[in-house]
C-alpha cells in the first residue's frame, strides 16, 4: 500500500509544481475522452482580429456551456469538450454569430475560423454557414473514430471489441485484433480513462455493447508522450453520458438458424471424428437510459443487455469405406481425401451468457470543475467445448466429460476529475479506478475432474466404445472384424492392417478419454490512477505543455492445475492396434510444490523434497510507473510541432510465497523483484502544416519510440515458482519400453494404476525463479509515419500514410544449453561484460553450487550474441476517403498496401498460436531459429475497408437507411512446419516462413437495412436487417501448416524440392535416411470464413 | 491551391520510395545463398559408447552418435560450434574460435563398431545427388515412405589404407550450424564397417557431381579429408574395479564378468550348455582370449560372508585353473553384442557337463587380472587391444551363497 501511496504524492507534486506555471492561453484538453476546438475569429470587413470576442461552445453532449473569450490575435481555445455535435456561438460588437454543425470527436482538435460581419445590425443574431473543416490539426495520430451513427447504420457486430477492426491496417488474429503488424495481445484498451487491458496476457477483457459507447478512437499509431505501454493500438472508448433530456433506447437483436447459412464442412484426414459448429440463437434485449437527476449538473446514464449465444456442435463419427474390398480405403478423387460414411452422430449443446452493464455519473460544480463516475462491465457464464491450439473445437475426446463451466469476464470502476484555472489556461485532469478481469474453468459435471488420458498416436475408435456408446451414440460401425469384434457390423473387413493404423475403419489421433486436462482459475486486477496538468504558453507562438504521471498496481493471481491432479500422455504402445501386446509408455505430468515432508527428491542433486500438489497457486504482482512531459508547438497558425518525451518503468515481482526464500534448484535467495526494467525512455515528435491554413488539410509526420508492457503471464510462469514433474512409466532405466505399466484404456482404475507404476525417466521443469540478465532492455517499436489529408470537397477527405514500423529489441526466455535452464534476456544482444561480472562472482564463492551456477549463466550469456536478431518490420501506404460523419450519411474507405516481415510475429506466435507474452518458444533454443524470417502471419498485403450507409428521409412515411461494409484482404502466408525434438509439433520451421504459398484473397459484403418509423419529434422506432456475408463466400482462411507430425530439422532456405529429401531425426536426436512422411492434410484447408448470417433486430430511440 | 497539392503529391513519392524497402537480412541462422558449396565441418562418428554402455546413467541418453570433427574450416562462422543437443546437454563440434583447427584436425577417429562420415556443407546441394527408394512393407509393397541412398550416385570415394570401402548414405538438406546433427551433409556410411581395418587411415573424396542447386561445384581444394579409424581397445569391465577393491563388490553365482571393447572380438566355437535341460543354450566361444591369460584367484568367504581381504590382496587363495574359465561372447550375432567377452569359472567350457546355471563357487571370493601380453584381436584386423596388465587392472569380488530354497 506504501507504494500506492507514494504514486499518490509523487503525481501531487508533479501535479502542483506545474500549475503554477503562468500562462495567457486556455488549457489543453483531456484526450482520453474528450475532444477541444480553437480558431481564429476575424471581422469579414477589415480582416482584423476579432480581439474579446466571446465564444460560447454548446452541446447536448455537454452539461451547461463552455465561454472562452478571444485574445488578441482573435485566437480562441475550448477544451474538454464530449464528443457529439455542437453549435458555436460568438458574442462580438453587439452581434450574436452563429455555426452549427461543429463535429467534435474524442482526442481530436479541430479549427474552425469565424469570420464574423460587422457590418449586420447590432441585436441580430447571424448564422454562420459552410461547412465545418473535420481535419484534426491537434495531432499526428492515424485510425479511425467510430461513432454511435457509425454502429447505428454500418453493419457491425455487437460490441467495440468487434468493430475496431474497421481501421486501416487492423485485421483479425488468433486473440483479437491486430494493428500495424502488431499482434492483438499488443494493443492497450482504454474504457472511460481507465486502462482495461488484461493483465495476465495484455488481449481485450472489458467489452462492452455499441449502444453503450459513444464514440470509440482507434489509434493506430502517430501519438504523443500521454499514451504508452502499446506496440499495437490504442483503443479508447467513451461510453455514453446523460444529458439535460431524457434519451435512451430500447433494443434487441436475433440471429438464429433459419437465418444462418450452412458452414460447408473442413474435410480432415486421419480422424474419424468431425465436428460442426451452427449457431442456433443468438439474442439481446437491452435498455440505456440517460438524463439529468439535476440538470446542467448532475447527469446519468445506465444501461443493461444480456447477450445469449445458443450453438450446437455436433460430432460426427465416420468410418473409411473399401467398397472394392481390396484392404484399401477408397479415395475420392474430386477432393483427395478417403471416403468416409457416417456411423453416428451427437450433438452437444454449448452456451455464452454475457451480461453487459453500464453505468455513469456526470457531474459539473462548475464550468471549470467537472467530475464522473461510471461503472461497467461484462461478466459471462458459458457452457463450452475445450479447444484446440489452433482455436478449433477439440471433439477428439470423451463428449461425455467434454463440457466446461466457465465464469469468466470483467467489471470497472472508474472516477475522473477535471478542474480549469487561471481563467481556462490550466487544466487538472485526474483519472483513477479498478479493473478486474477473471476465467475461472472447472468440468462441467463430477466426471470431467478425473485426470485424463491423451493417446497420442492412432488408434481404433472402437476402442472407446465404453465411452462414446455410454451416452447417445452407437459406434458399432466402428469395429474392425479382424479386431475380434462382431464381423456383422464391419463391411469392410479387409480394412485392417495392423502395420498401418490409418487402415482402420474409424482411425483417430490423440483421443483424450476422461478428464478436461489442463485448468485455471484466474483473478486479473488493476488499480490505477492518471494525473496530468496542461498548460498554455505563449513563447514563440503557442505551446501547449502538458505533463502527467501515471501508475499501474497490477496483479494475477493464479491456480492452474491438471484435472485429477495429472496430465497423462501415453505416447505409442509397441502395440498400436487392439488385441496386440501392450507395453506402451505413458509419461505423466504433475505439478510440485517444495515440500520439506514431500517424498519426491527434487532440486539441486535431488537434495530437496517435493510433494505433488494438485493446484500451483502463484499471486503475483506489478508495479509500473509512467510520467511524461509534451508540448504541442504551435509555431504558425498553420505549422504545429509536437514533441514529447515519455519515461516509464516496470517492476515485476515474484510471487509473494517465495519471496525471501532459498530456491531448491539453485540455491540462491530469491528476490522480491523478478525483473525490473528501468530508464525506458520513449522520445516523440511531429509536425503538422496546413498549407490551406484554413484546416482543410495538413501535412504531417511523425517519429516515436514506444515501450511494451509486459503483460503478467510471465510473473505466473517464470517467477511465480512454476514446478512440475514428468515421469515416463512403462520403461526401464535405459528407456527402453518395457511391460512394467501394461495398462491401456478400460482398465479399472487406469489412471491410479499408471500413477503407481515405476517410474523411469523423470524430468522435473521450473522452480525457484526465471534467470534474467542483467542489464535487460525493454521490448520497443519505433515508428515512423508520414501522411497527408486533404479536405477536397466539403465534408470529404482524401489522405494517405505511409507507416514504417520496427521492433529492435525484444524480451525473451532462452536456453542455450539445449533447454536443461532458460533465463530471460534480449535476444542477440551482447552480454559478455556481464559474463565477466558473474565470473568474478563465481571466483569468489566458495560455494560450489553457486561457482557452477555463475558460471552455467556466465556462458549461457556469452551465447546470446550469437541469436538471431529479432525483426519485425511493418511497411504500409494507405490510402483512405472519410466523409463527415453525420446522422444522415457517412462514408469511410481505406485501401492499405503492407508487408509485414521478420522473424519475431509478437507476443504470441502466429504459427503455434501460443499465448506466453515475452517467453513464448520463439527464442528458447538456437535450434529453433533457422527459417523464421520471412512474411509473419500477419503479412496480408492488400487491404480493402469501406464502410457507409445513407439514410432516405421518406418523411412523413418514416425514415429508410441504407449502410454496407465491405472488406477485401489478401489471404495469409502459409507454412511448413515440422516437429522439433524438444518442443514438439510445429515447432520446426522445415521451409522458410511463408515461403511457399498464400491463402486467396477473399471478401465479405455485409448490408444493413433499416426502416424507421418517426413516433414524435424524439422517438423514433427502428426495425432492421443485417446480413453478414451476403454473398455467402466461404473461402478459406488458411490451410494446414503441419508438413509433417515427425521430428525433423529445418530445411534452411529450401524449397519444394528440398524437402521431398529432408529426413527424419529420432526425438532423442538421432537422424535416419527415412524421408519424412507428409501429413495428409497439409496444405488443405483448415479455415474458411463464416457463412451467411442475418440479424433482425430493433431499436426505439427517445 | 497547387502549391499545397504538389507537396502532398511530393509526400506521397517519398512514400512510396520508402516502401520499395530493403532486402532480407544475413542472420546467423542462414545457409549460404550464393558461392559454391563450401565445405564447414567434416565430422566421424566416434562415440565408443553407443547403446551398449551398461551405464544407466549415461545410456538413458543415448539413442544417437556422438560426432567429432576430423575438419572444421578455418574463418567461417557458418562452420558448426557448441549445439544443443535433446537430452539438455551440449556439444562442440568445432571451436569457437574461428582460427582454430578442429580438436581433431584430420585424425578423428571413427568408432570401429559402426563408423560413418558427415560432410557438412554452408548452401544447400543439388537435391539431385541422393535417390529416394521406396520402403516396401512385409508383403513387399511400398508402403508410402522413403528412404535417401547414395548407392547409384556415389558422390565420394571412401578409402581406407588405400582400399576403396564401399559405402552407401544420404545427402540430408535439413540442418544449419546450430542444428543436431548440422547440415545440410552428405551422410556416408560404409556397407560393412569392418571393411576397414582397426586403426586404419582413411580418406573421403568428394567428387564433380556434388554440386549446389545452380551448379556450383565443391571447390577444388575443399574435397579432400582424413580420418583414422579407432584402434581397437579394451573399455572397461562390469562390475568394474571399485577404489577400495577390497572384494565388496558382490556377484550372484548366475552372472558372469563382461569385457567390453571397442571393436568386435572373433567368434570361436559354439558349444551347447545345459543339454536337455530347461536352459539348454548356446554360446560362442571367444576365438582369440586364451584363458590361461586370465589369472583368477579364489578363496572362501569369511565366515561372516565377507570377501576375504587376503585373496584380494593376492596374498592367498588357489589359482583357478584355466580348465574351468570360460569366454565367450555375448550373444551369437557379429553385432554390437560381440563387443562384449563374458568370462565365469563355471567349469567344463566344451564338455558334456557345461552348463550356464552356476557360473562361480558360492560364498567365495575372487581376484581377476590379466597376463602381461593378452591381447584380443579385432574382427575387422588391425591391432589387437591389449588387456590391461595386473598393475592396471584388479577386480576383486565374491560371491553369495547359493539360494536355501
């Protein structure tokens, strides 16, 4: 708590020192969630300033008036504006001057010159007209802006988590939504001020519905020293506010079946189990509601939807068909793959219930001091299939323990304060709440806490009989006649050689009986609070300095553990098919805890004691701290330089109960820090020019450094004293199989059984802490952007980027001892003077546990160099059309050309999808290196956006809108990838990355429209359709990048070719002349996009 | 109006120059793109050790073949260093120092049992130089897989003493310096190690046809390297000496003394133990250890069961007659078994009464040396390896009692 405290004050002083600054101009907005406006006010006749003009901004968005008064030079500034639509009024000579139509959109500054007659009657009231500039003259940043007209009239999913992927240069990925070449667990996610971003692995975890949400600003890149801890975007959303009137709507969307188009299926070889996945229902009804409980000071808004999504999945069993009988299964040769024929077929019915919530105080003692609170949230329950790496449903299991119980979700809280001295010049903005986000999975019923069985060869289905006919199925068609089965069920008896177990009727791999296997219950909260101080200054022209500190008091805590307390893996029984002899082997893997009274020796020499624990419990946190200081230059009415520079810090700490304790594996005291990354200095600049000086266009550049986050997996898994051990069963001490464990699936009580045989090898992982080097950098972007935007016609603007992203340095776990120890550092950077500080250490010690401990380090540190330095650079021109957003009309187009290349794809990896922020496999091992360099997964090089509607007043008869997306991409680069001897499948890149082919370029129209009926001059009542892939394109997505499921080593820079003679090498290293057997499914399909799907739904607005 | 127009048009060709981007990087990691096909690393299989180490400790580990580098170019960092290997442990194939020859430098031995040469080179080769066979199954169809052979293509000479070996293998394109083992290589193995003699001089050749994928030939200078093959020698016995050789070391009367060695020991005569009974069997005498060179000395227990320290100190105890002392190899195939000398005093060698069931005295302790000059011969020729003499080797141990039941 001292530490919470002391942020407290540090921000005060920071805070007080520089509002004591003087100055003669109106502070600088609040960009989180606000917009701001300034200009010039000039008399139309003599072209003078209009000095002392008073300017009144006045806004439904906005609780009572914001009045500035114009200096000499005419200038005028108002900040801290809500977004929404405004009027300007300007007081001057007795004349009152009107402008409508002012669009003011979150962080965004816009100019709007008054050019007032003086000449008009004194008393008259003047309405200025002609269109309003929308160019943002206030900053470098490139995205886009999302409005509530946008997801209103667009065809858009439901929430902002799903429409962000609207701005150039975003695109889906594995977790989210990607930005600039970045991956998705990169973006930082802002609700309200209140930094919302999960902490465990940095991805989306508050979500909230469109109706709720005002406006959402998806920044891409180009921003100042205020916002950090991004490589991605920042997505920033401001949630809708009350106002002097009562609004609100009422809602409701359905999709069902009879509105979904069937998914055509994904044909897969070498299982006899498939699945579909059909959308049955999904449907909200929902109410938010806004209005003043006092007005012009005191508003409300609340708001509440449940979402509930009913699928079905439904798994089919299909056997091989050899109608000819000649011991072969029958190939279709339209398609390449065997003939199958159904045997069964079960449906499992999953569920997701989010209930999403909102609500908001805003609140203004004044003019100057303004308050709110809100609070929102999406807590959901979901009944749900476990899944695969690759995202896709696992059905290869016992559908009758499949289910998961899932609670998982997201609530804030959220305060902010601003509060204008000095007449407007200084500006307090004061942010602080809480965001807690949490998945807790458990088994859905009693049978799935048992531990379970993954059989990770091929094997007959028939097998587990026991298990898929004890519910509705009937697998009888399954049983191979040789199988000492019932010959009646089986047509195809010579169907069966047991030298080939695809020669099966019904073949599956890695089926998983009993058991959910791996499970966590997780709570990820953050508490945090913004201070920032504005500033005007006008010193050779007009600086806006802007100052803040920010911190960040985050923590993850974490259980994870195996159902049943062990994880079971029975790799190849010598006898792979039924009926033969078994003496497979199983290797089983436990978590341990240190255990003084434990009966497993463990640690250095096996000196320790360690006892399995059936849950690892580690609660973790982190602390990290930002301050910055910026100015917006303003050298020329039209010449702006922006620089900033931005320091921040991060400290993660180990898990509290191993904290000052010695660590078993290594001896050593373990610290309370894990790591901690100081001095991360992030410098900004750019420019923008107006060569209209009207703020119709601006040309503008852009050049910053911008520090990653580490999100807290890594605190769990590295410092959070992670042990478990693996045990072969079922060999003797030479690792050969023997037929110690002889038990297979049907056995009484397998799992007690194989637990109980003797163990072989054993291998136990982690313990104590993670090594990090000394001296270890911060993982960093730099970017540069150039661009232009030009307001060709009023209300439409062209403009074009050009962006250029890189990733020099990175932070990962290595191992250059063949992966017997890992420690985490920056990947080929130069260690050797710290390699020398640990050699000296270890001359002095006289502990030899410690002396080879040191110099273990000391080498593994002189290896570093010899990495592969880490790329990832993003090149990308976009080219984008915007028309003024409006109730009636929008229109937003952007054509991206990118590349997106290197050997580092980010926080997770694109290919294995594996979630480790800063210690995935990527760097683990020299030997993982060769062929990582090339298109990255998220290398798609055309980009096509358009998004509009335009609504048809119909008058009297109602209003008719008319709204479209469309979206174009270039498909992603596939893979060949292979098995790696340590780390398993795909983890062996046998071909360069993405060298060989890309998926086809698809496109998706969605249409949206809407008839609404005007009730009264408020209430409108709104009926629509959306129709989500109206041409029903199901092209694929991406195909199967596992060449081979065998261990072999990468082909470095090779071919096609080369690879019909890359080799097999055995998992204990040994390399053979067998050619490596290709996977039949590589390079088919294993995506396609998603089909047709309508939505019905209605809105009553008032 | 225009002036802003062209500097927006302007922005936009500078743009667009900047993504025109540069080209793919050099990494470490690579093989090299262009150049002929250098030779890095010529590396020969020489872990005396492989598979048939009774050591618990060290044979969990091993599947595979250690490898020395017989060759490691000079002032190239694509050459193969210090490699990962997958039990955790590592290896270094050249050094790290890229002026430094190979530890080994042109006379890395091959292991005698089961030798082969890895010719590791910097670029991919023309695929072209290995032909794949199909993998016929039992019925002696393919059955979908394949194997790489250099039988047709034979893109070296392999000599040995001046005598052409023959030899088959595969060129392997996976691997790169930081790989286990590197590549890509050429694998070259001979057809029969025992072609070569222990101790032999050996050379590989590469010849014109090897060759990268746009044509460039292995350059001139780099196609030549030598290697030696390992002389035969004696490894270590089991039980093996302990410090204190005081005869603790105990034995049951059913197992006999291995003998290990380097390479494959001749076979002698079979004779059948056991006739008629349940353990009837075989075994192969040794052809060339004459038991009259193995002094085994043998005196009772103490009464406490103890070995008796005055038989192993050699101060009493009788000479057991080399009448009774048997050798014979371990198992009957010419394998990686005949490696192996199995030696008891179960009596009769050849006679009628031979028998594998009682190999030693019960409750009995023995001292085993070799005489000065005993030497085993290696199957393949070359010279013998000499048995350690007294002063190098005592084993002392005893025997339990026999079973009361």
């Amino acid at each position: 708590m001292n530490r919470y405290l002391a942020a407290v004050v540090a921000a005060g002083l920071v805070t007080g020192v520089i509002s004591a600054i003087d100055s003669d101009r109106a502070a600088h907005a609040d960009t989180l969630t606000t917009g701001s406006i300034r200009g010039v006010v000039k008399d139309k006749i003599s072209g003078e300033a209009a000095v002392a003009a008073t300017v009144v901004a006045t806004s439904p968005a906005l609780q009572g008036e914001q009045v500035v008064i114009a200096d000499e030079s005419g200038s005028y500034y108002i900040t801290n504006l809500p977004p929404g639509m405004y009027t300007l009024t300007v007081f001057y000579n007795n004349i009152t001057y009107s402008r409508g139509n002012v669009l003011i959109q979150v962080g965004k500054e816009l100019v709007v010159n008054l050019s007032v007659d003086t000449s008009a009657s004194k008393g008259e009231t003047i309405a200025i007209t002609g269109a309003v500039p929308i160019v943002d003259q206030g900053s470098t940043k490139v995205g886009t802006t999302i409005t509530s007209d946008f997801t209103n009239n667009v065809p858009t999913r439901r929430t902002f988590g799903e429409v962000m992927g609207g701005a150039a240069g975003a695109q889906s990925d594995h977790y989210g939504v990607s930005f600039a070449g970045a991956t998705s667990a990169e973006n930082t996610y802002v609700v309200e001020g209140l930094n919302t971003t999960d902490t465990g692995f940095g991805t989306l975890s508050t979500n909230l519905p469109n109706e709720f949400i005002q406006e959402t600003e998806v920044i891409t890149g180009g921003y100042n020293a205020e916002f950090g801890r991004a490589l991605g975007a920042i997505v920033n959303v401001v949630t809708k506010s009350g106002s002097d009137e009562f609004h609100g709507s009422v809602f409701g969307h359905l999709q069902t079946a009879g509105l979904t188009a069937d998914a055509r299926p994904i044909l897969r070889e070498g299982n006899a189990i498939d699945n579909a996945t059909n959308q049955n229902s999904r449907y909200d009804l929902g109410a938010e509601l806004g209005g003043p409980i006092i007005p012009k000071k005191l508003w409300f808004h609340v708001g509440f939807t449940p979402t509930i999504i009913n699928d079905t999945t439904t798994r089919f069993i299909s056997r091989q068909v050899d109608r000819d009988q000649n011991g072969v299964a029958d190939i279709d040769p339209n398609t390449g793959f065997t003939v199958r024929e159904l045997v069964a077929s079960r449906d499992i019915p999953t569920s997701f219930k989010t209930y999403f919530f909102t609500g908001k105080l805003t609140g203004a003692i004044s003019q100057d001091h303004q308050w709110q609170l809100a609070v929102f949230g999406n807590p959901e329950n979901d009944s749900s299939l476990p899944l695969n790496p690759d995202g896709t449903i696992n059905v290869v299991r016992d559908p009758n323990t499949s289910l998961l119980k899932v609670d998982r979700g997201a609530y804030d809280f959220s305060g902010k304060w601003t509060s204008k001295f000095n007449d407007g010049r200084t500006q307090f903005d004061a942010v602080a709440g809480f965001h807690r986000g949490y998945n807790n999975a458990a088994p859905a019923s009693a049978g799935g806490n048992a531990a379970a069985v993954q059989y990770k060869y091929t094997r007959s289905l028939s097998d587990f009989a026991d298990i898929e006919n004890s519910g509705r199925s009937n697998i009888n068609g399954c049983r191979d006649s040789t199988n000492g089965m019932v010959t009646a069920d089986d047509p195809y008896p010579k169907l069966y050689n047991p030298n080939d177990p695809n020669s099966l009727l019904c073949p599956v791999q890695n089926y998983v009986d009993v058991g959910a296997g791996f499970l966590e219950k997780r709570t990820n909260d953050r508490i945090s609070a913004v201070l920032a101080v504005t500033q005007r200054v006008k010193a050779l022209g007009q600086h806006v300095f802007k100052a803040g500190i920010d911190a960040e008091f985050s923590s993850y805590d974490s259980g994870r553990g195996y159902s049943g307390g062990a994880f079971l893996v029975r790799d190849e029984a010598d006898g792979v098919q039924s009926g033969m002899p078994l003496s497979g082997e199983f290797t089983t893997t436990q978590f341990l805890k240190y255990d003084p009274n434990g009966t497993i020796s463990c640690g250095i020499n096996g000196a320790a004691k360690c006892s399995v624990i059936n849950q690892l419990n580690a609660d973790t946190s982190d602390r990290s701290l930002a301050a910055y200081i910026q100015d917006q230059w303003q050298i020329l009415p039209n010449l702006t330089v922006n620089a900033g520079v931005r320091w921040e810090q991060q400290i993660g700490y180990v898990a509290g109960f191993l904290q000052n304790t010695v660590a078993p594996d290594t001896g050593e005291k373990i610290p309370e820090v894990g790591f901690q990354l100081d001095n991360l200095i992030a410098p900004r600049i750019g420019f923008i020019y107006d060569p209209t000086q009207e703020g119709k266009a601006k040309l503008f550049g852009h050049w910053g450094r911008f520090y990653e986050n580490i999100p807290m997996d890594m605190n769990v898994r590295s410092f959070g004293g992670e042990t478990s051990v693996n045990n072969i069963v079922g060999v003797n001490s030479s690792g050969d199989r023997n037929n110690s464990c002889a038990f297979d699936h049907g056995s009484p009580n397998l799992i007690n059984s194989v637990l109980m045989c003797q163990p072989g090898q054993t291998q136990f992982l982690g313990g104590g802490i993670t090594y990090v080097a000394p001296g270890l950098q911060g993982q960093y972007t730099e970017e540069l952007i150039l661009g232009g935007e030009y307001e060709i016609i009023p209300d439409i603007t062209i403009g074009a980027n050009y962006i250029h992203r890189t990733l020099p340095v990175v932070i990962e776990d290595m191992s250059t001892d063949g992966g017997n120890s890992y420690f985490i550092a920056n990947p080929s950077e130069n260690y050797d003077s710290q390699a020398a500080d640990l050699d000296k250490l270890a001359m002095n010690t006289q502990d030899p546990n410690l002396k080879q401990l040191y110099q273990s380090r000391a080498a593994q540190l002189r290896a570093v160099k010899n990495y592969d330095p880490p790329s990832r650079n993003y090149d990308a021109l976009q080219l984008i059309v915007k028309k003024r957003p409006t109730s009636s009309s929008l229109l937003q187009a952007t054509y991206t050309y990118s590349r997106a290349k290197g050997n580092y794809p980010g926080l997770f990896s694109t290919e294995t999808n594996q979630l480790d922020p800063n210690i995935t496999s990527q760097y683990d091992l020299p030997n993982l290196m060769p062929n990582r360099y090339g298109p990255s997964g998220l290398d798609r090089p055309h980009s096509v956006k358009v998004d509009g509607f335009y609504m048809f007043n119909l008058r009297t008869a109602g209003v008719l809108v008319a709204g479209v997306s469309v979206r174009g991409q270039s498909g992603v680069p596939a893979n060949t990838l292979g098995a790696h001897a340590i780390y398993g499948q795909d983890e062996s890149y046998l071909l360069p990355r993405g060298a060989l082919y890309r998926s086809p370029f698809t496109t998706e129209i969605d249409t949206h429209i809407s008839y609404g009926y005007q009730m009264s001059k408020t209430t409108r009542l709104e009926g629509f359709i959306d129709i989500f892939n109206l041409l029903n394109s199901q092209d694929e997505l991406s195909v199967d990048p596992t060449y081979t499921t065998q261990v072999a080593t990468p082909v470095v820079g090779g071919d096609a070719n080369d690879l019909l003679h890359a080799k097999v090498t055995t998992d204990e290293g040994r390399q053979t002349s067998t050619v490596i057997t290709k996977n039949p499914n590589y390079g088919k399909l294993n995506a396609r996009q998603t089909p047709l799907t309508g939505q019905l739904g209605f809105r009553l607005t008032f | 109006m225009l002036d802003y127009r062209f500097t927006i048009a302007a922005a936009g060709a500078f743009m667009g120059t900047w993504l025109v981007g540069c080209g793919d990087p050099d990494l470490p990691t690579d093989l090299r793109t262009n150049g002929p096909p250098n030779v890095t690393a010529v590396m020969v299989m020489s872990d005396l050790e492989t598979a048939i180490d009774p050591d618990s400790e060290k044979v969990g580990a091993l599947d595979r073949y250690l490898e020395d580098a017989t060759f490691c170019r000079l002032d190239d960092d694509k050459r193969p260093r210090l490699i990962g290997l997958q039990d955790g442990r590592t290896t270094e194939v050249c050094p790290d120092d890229l002026k430094l020859k190979a530890v080994d430098d042109g006379v890395a031995p091959g292991a005698p049992p089961d030798w082969f040469v890895r010719i590791v080179f910097d670029r991919l080769l023309d695929p072209s130089i290995e032909d794949l066979d199909p993998v016929l199954d039992p019925n002696g169809m393919p059955n979908g897989q394949f194997v790489g052979t250099l039988k047709r293509t034979q893109p070296v000479t392999l000599t040995c003493n001046d005598v052409n070996i023959l030899y088959d293998g595969y060129y392997v394109p996976n691997g790169n310096k930081e790989s286990w083992p590197p590549g890509p290589a050429l694998f070259i193995r001979p057809l029969v190690a025992t072609d070569a003699p222990t101790g032999a001089s050996c050379t590989v050749s590469i010849k014109d046809n090897v060759h990268s994928k746009t044509g460039e030939s292995v350059p001139a200078a780099q196609r030549s390297y030598m290697f030696t093959v390992a002389p035969m020698s004696f490894r270590f016995s089991d039980p093996a000496p302990d410090d204190t050789n005081d005869g603790s070391i105990t034995l049951t009367t059913t197992i006999p003394i291995d003998l290990f060695f380097t390479a494959e020991v001749r076979a002698g005569t079979t004779i059948t133990t056991d006739p008629g009974t349940p353990d009837e069997t075989t075994i192969t005498l040794s052809r060339d250890l004459d038991p009259a060179q193995v002094n085994l000395t043998s005196g009772p227990n103490l009464p406490s069961g103890k070995a008796d320290p005055a038989v192993c100190a050699g101060t009493a105890g009788m000479a057991v007659p080399a009448s009774k002392i048997r050798v014979y190899l371990l198992g009957a195939d010419p394998t990686t078994s005949a490696l192996v000398l199995q030696l008891d005093a179960g009596g009769d060698p050849a006679g009628p009464t031979a028998q594998m069931t009682q190999l030693w005295e019960p409750s009995t302790t023995y001292l085993l040396t070799f005489a000065d000059g005993a030497a085993v011969p290696a199957r393949q020729g070359g010279d013998p390896a000499a048995l350690p003499g007294a002063s190098d080797f005592s084993l002392c141990f005893h025997t339990l009692p026999l079973p009361t039941n």
